[in-house]
C-alpha cells in the first residue's frame, strides 16, 4: 500500500494563515523587506531517523520518521498514549485517528522551522506491519497524524526559538526565546511548560536567568537544564561554561545546582542522571551523577563518575527510563571527520557503533531512545532516494515579528538589491554571483575570492565589492572593484583602490558620485571616501582617523549620514558598536552599546532612511553550540532600531549565525522564491571537535571552510 498522509487541515492551511494574516492584511506600504544570510542553514535539510537498538544497523532497518518538509531536529519518543495527546488538542474535532485494530504508532516531538517560524510538532505514525516487522519494507508508513503543539492561542503569534521537548503526560516543557531581559548580551532561552489542553503556559526559569537544553526526569517530577545561573553567558562560543541545574517541573521551584561544569542532561530515574563536559585530559566524555538518598541534594553531595573513557569525544547523551545497561551518545573519533551515534554499555564499558553502518559520510546529531529502549532516533541530512525535495530556496520566507516587515534568509552571503529590485548581488565564496528576484538567470560575474556587495544607485549593472581574503591584517592586498554585471567579456572589472593595504565594504552615495569604504592603509582600518568611477586616483578622502577599527560602512539614502561599526570604544577589544557620522566627518555618535565585548555589525538603513538593520550578539547565545553543526559565532540574530537608538526590535529567533543583513527596495510578499539550483545538504561539523587531545591532530571536513557573517572581516 503506498504510504499516505492524514495531516491535519488547519495544520496545512488554516493555521499558516492565521499566523501570517498580520502582514497579508495589513498596507504594507510603511514597511519594506529585509534579506539576510544564515551560515549554512539554507544547505540543512534535516529530518529525525530511527534505527534499532537490538538488531545490526543496516540502511535496511533505518527508518525516516519526519516527512521531509523543512528542517525537522531535536526529536523525543513520547510515553504519553496517542489517544490522549490528541484528546488534549484544540483541533482534536478534524482529527480521524485509525480504528482500534490499528497497531500501536511510533510517536515523535520534535522541532521542526516550517511554515516560516520554529513551533513543535507532534506526529504519530501508524505502520503497516506489527512493530515487531523490522525490515525497511514492513515499515513504510500508511498513515502520519500530525500537529503543531503550539498553536496560535498558545504562542499569541510570537516568533520565538523553539528547542529541547519533552512531553510529560499534559504538559510540553522546551526552551523559547520570546521574553526579553532587557540586558545586552543576555540569552533570551528559557525553559516553559504548556498545558496542551488549556494552553496555559508558565516559565520554569527565573526572570533574569537563562537556561539550556532540558530533560525531564521518568517520573515527570523533575527537570533538569544546563544554565549559567545568574552570572550569565561570557562570550564562549564552543563548549559553554554551565552548570546543572534541577527543579520542579511543575513550577520551577525548589532550584538548585547538582552538577558544576556540565551540559545537556537526561534522566534515567529520579536519582540518576547523565550529561557531558571537557574532562581534564580535553576530550569531551559523558558523565553520570547520582543524587543522594537520605540527605539534601546538593554539587556536594552528588557523586559525579565518568563514563565514556578518553580518546574520543562523546556528547549529547541519550537515555530512557530505567535503562542502566546502555546510553546512546554523539562521537567524534580521531580517525573520523562525522559525527555519529554510537550506544554506549555501560555494564561492559564499550561502545556500540550504530550510523556509520549506514551513513558513514554523514553527520549525525543528538541522539534520542524510546521508552522502551528499542529505538534510538537522531537527525541528519535527508537524500533524494527518501522522496525529499532536491529543489533549494533562493529566499526562504521567515516569520516576521513585525507587521507589514517580510523576512527572508538568502542562500549566500552579503546579499544586495539593484535599484529597481529586480536583481540581487551576493557572495558565494570565493565569487560574486547575479541573480533575478524570482530566481531566475543566476551568473557568476567575478571569479576571484571577494565579501560584500553594494548595487550603483545610479549607473545601471554596477557592483561593488572588495577583492582578496577576508578576515586579513590591515597591509593585507584587498581592494575595491566595480564589476559591470552586464559585460559578458572577462575584463568587467576595473580596480578603485591602489594601495592594496585591505580596502573594504565599499558603499556609494546615493547620486552614485563618492564610495565610502573601510581602509587599513594608516596602519589602522578607518574610512575612508573617494570618486566612485575613477576610484582614488581620481580623488581620495579621510573620513575617521584613530587607533581602532571603523569597518562595515553604510551610506544612507538621503546621503546626510555614514553608520558603521567601530571598536573606538575599546580598541582591539573585539568589542563593536554601532556608530554614525555625517559624510564630511561631524556629528559622531554611538547608536547602540552592545554590551562588555559584544558586537553589533553590517549596518544598513532602511530605504526611507529612517531604521536601520544590523547583526547583534544582543540576544546572546540560544543553545548549546555542540548539540548545532559548525558556526564560528553560534550566536548573532537580525535586529533594527531607529536612527535616535530608540526602538530596537529582535527579528530573528535561532541558534544559529545570522548576519550581512540588507533592505530591499521594495516589499517582497512573504513567499518563499525556488530557483532551478539543486539542494545539497552538506554542512560542517564543530570545528573544535576536530582537536583531538594528545594527537596534534585536527581533521578537516570535506567541504571546506565555511565563512562568518558577524565577525570583523
């Protein structure tokens, strides 16, 4: 029987309407479109995977639970009955749950971003053959019931990251980012509980506090996260510096520290639970803590044991209920450039490897068993053969926070709009490529290694962008170029700057006379302004001059103001603000403090001249980057603010690398844009995983190097 899918109609229609009426019905007149690139996220194509844990792995008894739609991750096999989980719904009237002869289904919650926004799903699959049937054939899947756990009267329509679920008998209990704490720098991740039949949602994490990654204990008294507690998030961008942390699951009370140095924890009973650190000797092990029986729990009285020996990386533990025999964990082994999941005896002290039976080039993460410990389930990169999408998005529509503001993320870096909107310059490292809006007509139009790009306002087909290595030294050679996308002939280019001392983010006035472009040809990269045809040799300008890094320029439309990102604050810092400054170099001011060594970067103001986009590390960090692949700042979401500092609006919610934001001249419709180019799901492990402990050995993924968006180039 060919498989079939019992979706949920308002799921499919009703639901993402309503969670986009907001900007479908309102004049969007006021408010325009922002483009933007996430590290590697446009090449993730996610879905959750099950394999058994008492039979040889094979791809012959792995079994694809998600149904290829999005990026689907961080899944949890639920005890909890279908039949009540449904019953709870709001939407349980358009439900037809299969009759009693129907086996058992394999339950899954898990996050999944689509629709434009991350929420929680819940699936039950109804299989064709009696669960005891282990072959790939017997388990094709007849009938998918699915459901967005958080709804619309759930969320109010917030846009938020989603992240870690747990379903505890009525209640969902994950990570969201939607309450500010109004402190730069500060993490918006929190833990919450939703009752799934009433909707009421309560934070299990103090005001002030952020937490991470949490489990709930079999019993569904406790849950147990990974949190800095009140000293709060300091800049770490590979292993975070937690601790762990158990409360009440029903409230949040009764907090308090089990374990000091330790991340993503999960429960096998109420007295026993695992998670992951660096060890002495630098590998990453996981380690058990047993709670004491007949005293307070405390980090003293807690036994702390390692489990997973040296000589790999083991992490993202997985357990189940009562389960003392086997844990399932991530690896990195020193003879491997993918991660993969392994079970773990812990009665014989081995390791049991499962996916790279199956998938030995693939990567993947964040393993998860079933109840009953006969499943574990994991996420990766789905192939064509699994009847998912091969098509790719040129511009993939993101839920927006903001009425009458459309969100897209863009494949490549540093997009830019032509004037009439109806092209779009980006980078594809190490080339500039030009593409039509719809995503048709894709060239590349300069062939050698450049970072960012800015359209001509006035001279039809012009584009600027800096040309050498990024993330140089101040006498490194990058210039500015002009690239006549129009000229099929290989000579498009003609070099403004001469001095080759690293010239860049080139920015022209809106009468398309002057460019303003960061320089590092004083010793120190400040701005600089110079003819936009001839380039310096015609004239050439001084705009900032100081002991720091003035970088990231943007000229604004009525041509009166220059914003830019500076450490002049705090030179050589790697701390950056957001700054303005008039075109003949009167009026500096800082717009935007970013808090004790945060960053504000890639300002760009609104076509109207009155908001300005940027990338921040505002928001801090959302999750804990080992559980994410490879992003050299796992942090940095898309912000706007007005031109006085005042109004700053977070737009992104995720845990990844938002940056290179830009405006559109135009308001694009919330609609997501495919173009003819091929999807290929390819991403990079943690690089600091490649450090293996004791081997000087540092492995290399196969696609080479991805590049950062926030950082200072």
């Amino acid at each position: 029987m060919k498989p079939q899918s019992l979706c949920i109609f308002f799921l499919l229609h009703f639901f993402a309407l309503l969670c986009t009426a907001a900007s479908e019905y309102e004049d969007p007149s006021n408010g325009g479109t922002i483009v933007f690139t996430t590290l590697g996220r446009s090449n993730y194509a996610w879905d959750i995977y099950t394999l058994p844990t008492s039979d040889p792995p094979s791809p012959s008894n792995e079994l694809r639970v998600t149904d290829g739609e999005s990026v689907n991750f961080n899944g949890q096999f639920p005890s909890t009955s279908p039949s009540s989980v449904l019953s709870l719904l709001h939407n349980r009237s358009l439900i037809r749950i299969p009759g009693p002869q129907a086996p058992p289904p394999l339950q899954l919650v898990y996050v999944t971003e689509r629709n434009g926004m991350p929420n929680i799903y819940y699936d039950a699959l109804y299989y064709s053959a009696p669960g005891s049937t282990r072959s790939r054939s017997a388990l094709e899947v007849p009938v998918r019931l699915q459901a967005p756990l958080l709804g619309l009267e759930e969320s109010k329509n917030r846009v938020s990251m989603k992240d870690r679920p747990s379903l505890s008998g009525e209640n969902l209990i994950y990570v969201s980012t939607h309450e500010d704490p109004g402190e730069p720098r500060t993490s918006w991740a929190a833990v919450y509980s939703t009752h799934l039949g009433t909707g009421l949602t309560r934070r299990l994490t103090p005001s002030g506090i952020a937490d991470f990654s949490p489990a709930v204990s079999p019993s569904g008294v406790w849950t147990a996260v990974a949190s800095y507690g009140k000293e709060g998030w300091g800049g770490e961008v590979e292993e975070l510096s937690t601790d762990i942390y158990v409360f009440l699951t029903r409230d949040g009370t009764h907090r308090v520290k089990v374990v000091e140095h330790g991340g993503w924890p999960c429960w096998v009973d109420d007295s026993t639970l695992y998670f992951h650190r660096r060890s002495e000797d630098q590998w990453i092990s996981v380690y058990k803590a047993t709670f004491p029986k007949n005293k307070p729990v405390s980090t003293e009285s807690v036994t702390i044991q390692r489990v997973t020996p040296p000589g790999l990386h083991a992490f993202t533990p997985a357990t189940s209920p009562g389960n003392h025999k086997f844990i399932a964990v991530a690896t990195r082994r020193p003879n491997s450039s993918f991660r993969h999941i392994e079970l773990f005896d812990t009665v014989k002290n081995e390791f049991i490897e499962l996916t790279r039976h199956v998938s030995p080039t693939t990567h993947h993460l964040n393993p998860f068993i079933s109840p009953d410990s006969a499943r574990v389930g994991y996420h990766k990169c789905r192939g064509e053969s699994n009847g998912a999408k091969a098509t790719q998005l040129l511009l993939e529509n993101v839920k927006s926070p903001v009425r009458n503001l459309s969100l897209f993320r863009m494949y490549g870096s540093f997009p830019s709009f032509s004037p009439a909107g109806d092209r779009i310059a980006y980078v594809d490292f190490p080339g500039v490529y030009v593409v039509n809006r719809d995503g048709s007509n894709l060239r590349q139009v300069f062939h050698l290694n450049a970072f960012g790009s800015a359209w001509d306002p006035v001279r039809k087909g012009i584009v600027y962008t800096s040309a050498g290595p990024e993330f140089s030294s101040v006498s490194t050679e990058v210039d500015i170029v002009s690239i006549n996308v129009d000229d099929v002939e290989q000579s498009n280019y003609k070099r403004l700057t001469i001095d080759g001392k690293n010239n860049a983010f080139p920015s022209p006035s809106p009468d398309g006379k002057r460019i303003v472009f960061r320089s590092g040809r004083s010793g120190h990269k400040n701005l600089y302004i110079m003819d936009a045809i001839e380039g310096e040799t015609s004239w050439i300008e001084r705009l900032t001059d100081g002991p720091w890094t003035d970088t990231m320029c943007n000229w604004s439309p009525d041509g009166d103001l220059i914003a830019f990102s500076s450490d002049r604050h705090n030179p050589g810092s790697g701390s950056f603000e957001l700054y303005m400054v008039h075109p003949n170099g009167t009026g500096l001011r800082r717009l935007l403090r970013s808090g004790s060594s945060g960053r504000v970067n890639h300002p760009s103001f609104r076509p109207d001249g009155k908001l300005l986009v940027f990338t921040t590390d505002y928001g801090g960090i959302s999750a804990e980057p080992i559980s994410n692949p490879h992003h050299y700042q796992p942090y940095g979401e898309i912000f706007t603010m007005k031109l006085d500092g005042s109004d700053l609006k977070r737009l992104t919610h995720n845990s990844y690398e938002d940056g290179t934001p830009t405006w559109a001249p135009l308001y694009i419709n919330p609609v997501d844009v495919e173009w003819p180019r091929k999807g290929e799901c390819a991403f990079e492990d943690c690089h600091w995983l490649n450090e293996m402990p004791g081997r000087g050995t540092k492995l290399v993924g196969p696609w080479g190097l991805a590049k950062p968006l926030c950082g200072v180039f």
